[in-house]
C-alpha cells in the first residue's frame, strides 16, 4: 500500500501557473505509474496526466496538452504537475494516484490506479 499527500493548490487569476507535489509513502514508489486526476464540483473524477515509472514517458488529457507537465522524482517519492496558463475551467480538486502494476504503462483508465490522495483544491478566477 502506498500513501499520497498533494500539496500546492490555490487560489489564481487566469493565466497564471500553479506547480502541484504529490510525496508518497509506503509501497517502493519508484516502481509504479503515477496518474493526476481532477475533479469539479458536480463531474465526474477525469484524467489530467500519467507518467511512467521511470518518468520517460507522459500523456495528457487533450485539455491540458501544452499547458501542464507531469515529472516525478524517485529520489524524492514526489510526483509534480506544473500547470500554466490556467483557465477557470481547470477549476476541480485534483488527486494524484498511484498505479496498481509493477513497471506498468501509461494509462487514463481510472480503475487501474488502486491509491488516492486527499486532493487539492484549484481554483482559477477569470
């Protein structure tokens, strides 16, 4: 089992930039895919980003392609999203997610990613 704590969220006018960590714990994290997934009041919980366990390899939701980048840091057992040029639509809680296969793929499919964070709240002002 792996525990995830994400931090740095916020409150931003449109257009500004925002960088999200996510440190785990517990289970060897550098093993494992990492997933950021958000959340807006009333929706469903939609994919924002993956990245594999080596952090060679990222995908995107078509949303946030050439605005946010994922990177992780092994050493650290921490996961970031950078996130710029924000829009009020990105407003939703966003959770960071660890996936269930050892050295597994790239995935948006919710149900492959077994460990959640509390989630941080990001809100985009117009």
């Amino acid at each position: 089992q792996v525990q995830l704590v994400e931090s740095g969220g916020g409150l931003l006018q449109a257009g500004g930039s925002l960088t999200l960590s996510c440190v785990g714990s517990g289970r060897s994290f550098s093993n494992y895919p990492m997933a950021w997934f958000r959340q807006a009041p009333g929706k469903e919980r939609d994919f924002v980003s993956a990245i594999t366990w080596s952090g060679k390899s990222t995908a995107y939701a078509d949303s946030v392609k050439g605005r946010f980048t994922m990177s992780r840091d092994n050493a650290k057992n921490t996961v970031y999203l950078q996130m710029n040029s924000l829009k009020p639509g990105d407003t939703a809680v966003y959770y960071c997610a660890a996936g269930l296969r050892y050295h597994g793929g790239i995935t948006a499919n919710r149900a492959e990613y077994y460990s959640w964070g509390q989630g941080t709240q990001v809100t985009v002002s117009s």
